[in-house]
C-alpha cells in the first residue's frame, strides 16, 4: 500500500519521542530529523517538508502545553495538527445537482475513476450520468461505457467523432434530467499545448460546478508541476489521488495539492468499482499514525452490512469468534479490502502481520466451506479444536488438515489485532480525541 512505509516511519518516530523520560529541545530536534527523514523518502515535496519541519520545532519550543496535558503529548499534539495542515483542507463533496469534469494525463486513471465516482453518487441517492469525451485512447469509450452499464448508469459518446467539445455539448443536451453528469476528458504522455486548450474549451462549454484532477500516486515529484499547469488553465479545485494500493511512495501526490490550494477530495485504492474513499484529512493522518478512523469504519459498515449480519459493535469491541467470523467474512469483504478496514481499526503501534490480512475472496470462501464441516461447540469456542478434530474437519470439508490450521492461524491473529484496539501504555486512540480540539 502506497505510504506504508511512512505510517511505519512516522510511527517509529513517535514512539522514540514517547519513550523518553524528557521532551526538551533536543528531543524536539531529533523527531523534526526523523520526520524530515521520512517525508523525503516517501518523495513529498522538499519545501513542504522544510515547512513542516520549521512549524513544528517553533511550535513545540514556543507555545504553552494546554491544562492538563504534558509536554510529550502537547509535541504529538502538535506533530499531529500540522501534518493535517499538510495534505490541505477537506473538499467540499455537495449531493446536489452538480457537473464535475475531471482532468489528467493518460495513465492517470480518469476512466475507471469516472465510474467509481459515478457509483459513489448514485450510491447516494442521486441520479448520475457520464459523458466520454476521450477520443484520443483507443478503447475509452468501450471502457467506460462497460463499466457503467455494470452499475445500471448512462454513459453518453460518440466513438466515431473526434470533436470533443462537441460531444459534451451534445452530451449536456441528452443528459438535462440528471442530477450529477461527470465528464471524462482525454489525457496525453505529457502536458501537450493541445490537451491544455482542449480542456479549457470543454471546461468553458460544461460550465463545471467542480474541476478535479485525477493524479497516479507513482507520479513523484513531477505531480507539482502538472498540478500547477492544470490549475491555471482551469482553477482545479480538488484532487483524486489514483492507485493508492500499488507500491509507489506517493508523497508527491499528497504533497502536490498545494500547488492548486484546494485538497484531496479522494483517494482510489483498489480494483472494483467500490475502491474510491472519500478523503478527509483528519482520518487519513489518524490512520498513518495508527490511530484508526472509527468513523470511516462505521460509515462504511452502515452502507454495506444489515444488523442481522454482523454485530458491528462487538466487532469494535473485540468480541469475535469463529461463529461471528463466519457470519461477517462475507460481510467485511463488501466493506472493502481487508486491509483497508484494518487500517480503519486504533491498532496504535501494534503491527498486524500481513499474512493476516492478505486474504482473498476465494480464501474467505474456502474458510467458510470449513467452518461448515464444525461443530458448534467449536464455532463458540475454537479452542476445543485439537489434532484428531481438525482432522475431522478437514474430512468433512474435502480439505487439507493445513488449510484448516491456516483459518485458526488466521482467527487467532484477527482476534489478537481486534483485541489490541482497546490499547496500551501508549494510547494512541485516546490520545487522538485530545488532539482534535483547536488547531
């Protein structure tokens, strides 16, 4: 996942400042380097990293710890606030009657973010439409129009015109019963003269309520600049970062938005049609800290599992047997990727291994099939399970006596992770709350 490494780089340097008996100066001076160290690595922007590092020494050395807190927390405080600072204010996503055109190079992922932000509208209540005006890919409309007609939603183009503007125009005329129509322009390999003038056409003809740019997370330092040429053309208001579930550092995305003194108004990571998150600073530096977004969790768990299904709150509380993971390993696959929910959970410093939330669909399924060859005694209580039972089991289930080892390995590594929220010495979830007051 795009900054995991620094989640476990920021982690790592607040820990050390936890870890010591005196926060002065000195100690100030080492999380600043630490911090500095991991934002260059993840390739956020060099000025922006010397402006954080400067606001933080100022403010830790310069302003008073509020009644009742101590100077370590009072640093973390501060640490916390301007790293919110950093990835800019929240966009303002409005459902209401709205044209959105999105914009960016080729490769960016325009297309397929057309039809996630399509489904999470119409997710929503409201009646949405697209329009392709990417005559340049080969394919584009084809795409798209597929992957519309996936969620019941009109996708309107014309494959056999090249007049762009045209086509939106024409579009907008078709389409004046929709309330949210969003419209997929075409990309180039670079910032092209001809892509900058098209899109100022287009964006003239649409009269877009929102012109969003849509960034690949892999683009670096380079996404600066395309920002800015983007922003002057058309007064981009709102960033979608792409592809935040491959392997890039993603800290040129991020730090890109500053560049249209706007915010990230999403943040795609993943495959389906579901894979785009509504982006809200707050959360997302609570997440990469490791203090979870209990929120995010909730409002996700709401649009995707009925009460019947899972007891979301003795999930949240650490309750969770092999009865429970059988009724929500369904259910939590509809959330999303594993590992995003995870991330969603205060785990704090608690590390969950990767085996333990690398699982797939088809696993879930196969687990599942096992799970069914139990008896319930041991759905309540899996520690019933010795050898000569899973032995058992594996029968029933036409399975291997090691795939039935690999689900108990599983629950027990879900249980111990879900039971790590309620946390420690250092609580970063009970922290979080204390740093959310006044910024």
């Amino acid at each position: 996942m795009v900054l995991d490494r620094l989640g476990s780089s920021l982690k790592d340097a607040l820990k050390k400042l936890a870890g010591k008996t005196v926060v002065d100066r000195a100690a100030v001076e080492e999380l600043v380097r630490d911090l500095q160290r991991a934002f260059l690595q993840a390739d956020v922007n060099v000025r922006l990293v010397k402006g954080l590092s400067e606001a933080i020494r100022t403010r830790s050395v310069d302003e008073q710890p509020p009644k009742g807190m101590s100077v370590r927390e009072h640093v973390l405080r501060i640490v916390y606030q301007e790293l919110i600072r950093l990835m800019g204010s929240a966009t303002d996503v409005s459902l209401k009657p709205q044209r959105i055109l999105l914009a960016g190079l080729q490769g960016s992922g325009k297309t397929t973010t057309t039809a996630k932000l399509a489904r999470f509208f119409q997710r929503k209540g409201m009646k949405v439409a697209v329009i392709c005006a990417d005559t340049f890919r080969p394919g584009a409309y084809d795409q798209l129009s597929t992957l519309c007609g996936q969620i019941g939603i009109t996708c309107y183009g014309e494959p056999g015109s090249e007049d762009t503007v045209a086509i939106v125009r024409k579009g907008l005329s078709n389409l004046s019963d929709i309330e949210v129509v969003i419209i997929d322009t075409q990309g180039r390999h670079a910032l092209e003269k001809v892509l900058i003038d098209e899109i100022i056409r287009i964006n003239g003809v649409s009269r877009a309520d929102h012109r969003w740019l849509v960034m690949d997370a892999a683009l670096g330092q380079q996404a600066s600049e395309q920002a800015r040429r983007f922003h002057e053309a058309i007064n981009i208001d709102g960033v979608i970062i792409t592809k935040m579930d491959g392997t890039a550092k993603g800290g040129g995305a991020l730090s890109a938005v500053s560049e249209t003194q706007s915010g990230i108004v999403f943040i795609g990571a993943g495959e389906t049609i579901e894979d785009l998150e509504r982006f809200d600073p707050d959360s997302f530096i609570s997440r990469l800290l490791g203090m979870g977004d209990l929120k995010s969790l909730a409002e996700r768990a709401e649009e995707a599992i009925s009460a019947e299904e899972v007891d979301v709150n003795a999930l949240l509380r650490g309750k969770f047997t092999l009865r429970d993971m059988y009724k929500q390993l369904e259910a939590i696959n509809r959330m999303g990727p594993l590992k995003q929910i995870m991330s969603m959970l205060p785990l704090g410093s608690m590390e969950v291994p990767s085996d333990a939330i690398d699982v797939t669909s088809t696993k879930m399924s196969r687990y599942k099939v096992i799970m069914d060859s139990m008896t319930p005694p041991e759905l309540d209580d899996p520690n019933l399970i010795s050898g000569s039972r899973i032995h058992r089991i594996a029968r029933g289930a036409g399975a291997s006596p090691e795939e039935v080892r690999e689900l108990l390995k599983y629950f027990r590594m879900m249980q111990r992770a879900l039971k790590g929220m309620r946390g420690g010495k250092f609580n970063l979830q009970r922290m979080m709350k204390r740093f959310s007051g006044s910024q």
